[in-house]
C-alpha cells in the first residue's frame, strides 16, 4: 500500500490532517510502544536505523504528537497547581507570574486556583487538585499541615509560598515578616512614635501576619489591632473607624497597613482629611508593586518581592519534579524597609 498517498487522500477528505501514531508505526515497520519510546526520547532502547525509520515516517506523514497520549505514556500533565490565597492582592497576582515564568522554562504550565480567603473554599480546591491530574502543587495556604496532608492524599510534590506553616514537611518560600516589621517601627520609635494602628486582615488566619504583628510589638506595646474581612467590608465604616482611632490619642501615632491593599484603600483618603502629616501621625506598611508608594513622598514601606518568591517556589518545584530536592528547607527572600 501507499502510505503518501492514502495519507494524502485522507487529509484532502477531512480538510485536516488526521495522522495517527499507528500511522507513523505501520510505515515505519514498528510497533507503536516503538513510537511512543521514541517521542518521549528512550532512543536507548532502539537501533540507530529503527530510531531513523520512525523519524523519517513522521516527517514524511507530517505527524504531530498528541500531547495528552504523551502525559498518559509519561504520567505526567506537565500541569502544576498554584493554589493562591487572594488574587484581589497584588501579591498574589505577582507571586503567580513568578512562578508560571519559571515553570514555564521547563515546558510547565501553572494552573491558578484561588481560595479567596476561605479555608473551606482552600480545602475544596486542594480535593479537586488531588483528584485531577497535576504533577504538583504550590500553596499559599490557610490550612494547618494535617488538614493539607487529609486533603491532598496523592502522592505529589509540594510546596508552600509566602505562608510559614508550624514543623511543615514541605519546602518553603517565605519573607522575613518578624525582622522586617520590627526594623520599620524601631525607625519609627526612634522618631518619637509611641502608639500603632495596625490595620490587617483576620490575624488568626495567617501565620506571616501573626509574624508582622509579633515585629511591631517586639518594639511598641500600644497597639490597636483593626482587623478588616478580605470578603466584605463597608469602606466607609472602616473609614471611620480609623479616623475615630486617630482622633482618639494625643499620642505620636503610626498607622502600620500589613498588606498593600489596605495601603490603597484607606490611607489616600486619611492625607486627603488631613488626618496624616508624618510628624504626629505617620503610616508605613508592606508594599507588593511599589503602588502605594506614590501615595506620599516622604512614606517609608516594606518593599515585598513577590515575584522572586513565586520564582523560587516555581524552581524548587522544577527540582523535586525532576527528583533533585528531597529534603524540606525554608528560604527567606528578605523584604526591605526604606
């Protein structure tokens, strides 16, 4: 038979071509385990000539792998799970495009969940990763260990971004949130400031939080602690919450916002009522994007990498895809204060 041309009338029928590897395999005189050895690269386990038939059928049949049949031979889907905790926050965002460029350099693709600040919405999408077909799995979780351990019960690589977790048996990425928090209000005690607003999502929720807020009390004791839902919140009342903490002390105080976002969302109406002057009242607090920034000239903010964190969470997962990381580590990227 005439494989060019049976080929041919097939592809003129359909308009398309519809090149099968039992195709490449029947003219190159090979089994189809054949094919499969050769295109996912065991050309170990063939001739030189056999590895040459099959190649010489694919260029003449014009054959393009199907991918999904590869990842079945391969037991992989070249698919990594990036579970993020909020993807209103710049961090997040950021922190995902660290780590699709670098698991994109090695034929990766990050696929992104976000638990939008809700442990049983986190749990949810950790069952449904565990479930599907992902080769890992990156978390910025809420979840305790031994609720990430009974949720994803497959076997994967894991790794935690941004989040410190208590005796984790996974690698982790995190900032050094205690150092960083407690230079920013030493600088500021040092200049007469003897009184916090802190201004943070729900404190028990996250341990980097709790890390921030242990820094800031390391130095100053005085602290209100107003805590604002990620979910929802009235902007106007915690407006003026906030106005009505500022008016409520003679004291020097510094507003201290534990994420950019409520750097956005409140502090540009605080300079425009007058409540902010930076020398009986001041804000500081973490910077994602170097946004916030513009607020204010004379501001001084935490200034996060986000996307060198999503990176090296994204190469410590390349290393345990391709078994070259085994133990659990913690690697800081250090955040800058000035």
């Amino acid at each position: 038979m005439n494989w060019g041309k049976a080929m041919e009338k097939k592809t003129q029928k359909h308009g398309k071509s519809v090149v099968k590897m039992r195709d490449v395999a029947a003219l190159a005189n090979v089994s189809i385990a054949t094919v499969s050895r050769y295109l996912n690269g065991n050309l170990d386990r063939m001739s030189a000539d056999t590895a040459d038939r099959v190649a010489d059928a694919i260029d003449k049949l014009n054959y393009v792998p199907n991918s999904a049949a590869r990842q079945m031979v391969k037991k992989s889907s070249g698919l990594v799970a990036v579970v993020a905790g909020n993807i209103d926050d710049f961090f997040s965002t950021e922190m995902f495009k660290g780590i699709n460029a670098m698991l994109e350099s090695k034929g990766y693709i990050g696929v992104l969940f976000d638990s939008n600040s809700d442990l049983d919405r986190e749990k949810h999408l950790m069952q449904i990763v565990s479930n599907q077909y992902f080769d890992g799995a990156i978390l910025q979780p809420y979840n305790t260990v031994q609720v990430i351990r009974e949720t994803i019960k497959r076997p994967m690589p894991i790794v935690m971004a941004d989040r410190e977790i208590e005796q984790s048996p996974w690698p982790q990425v995190v900032t050094n949130n205690y150092e960083v928090a407690r230079q920013a209000t030493q600088y500021y005690k040092d200049k007469g400031f003897k009184r916090v607003i802190m201004i943070t999502s729900s404190l028990s929720m996250a341990a980097n939080r709790r890390d921030r807020y242990y820094g800031i009390q390391s130095v100053i004791n005085n602290i209100d602690v107003l805590e604002v839902s990620e979910k929802s919140y009235n902007h106007k009342k915690v407006l003026e919450q906030l106005t009505t903490l500022i008016n409520g002390s003679q004291e020097d105080t510094l507003i201290f916002a534990l994420k950019e976002r409520w750097l956005t969302e409140f502090i540009p109406r605080l300079f425009y009522m007058g409540l902010i002057d930076n020398d009986h009242v001041a804000v500081t607090g973490f910077s994602d994007t170097g946004t916030a920034q513009y607020i204010d000239a004379k501001t001084k903010l935490i200034a996060q990498n986000p996307y060198l964190i999503g990176a090296s969470s994204g190469e410590i997962m390349l290393n345990m895809l391709e078994g070259k990381h085994r133990d659990p580590e913690k690697i800081v990227v250090p955040a800058k204060f000035g």
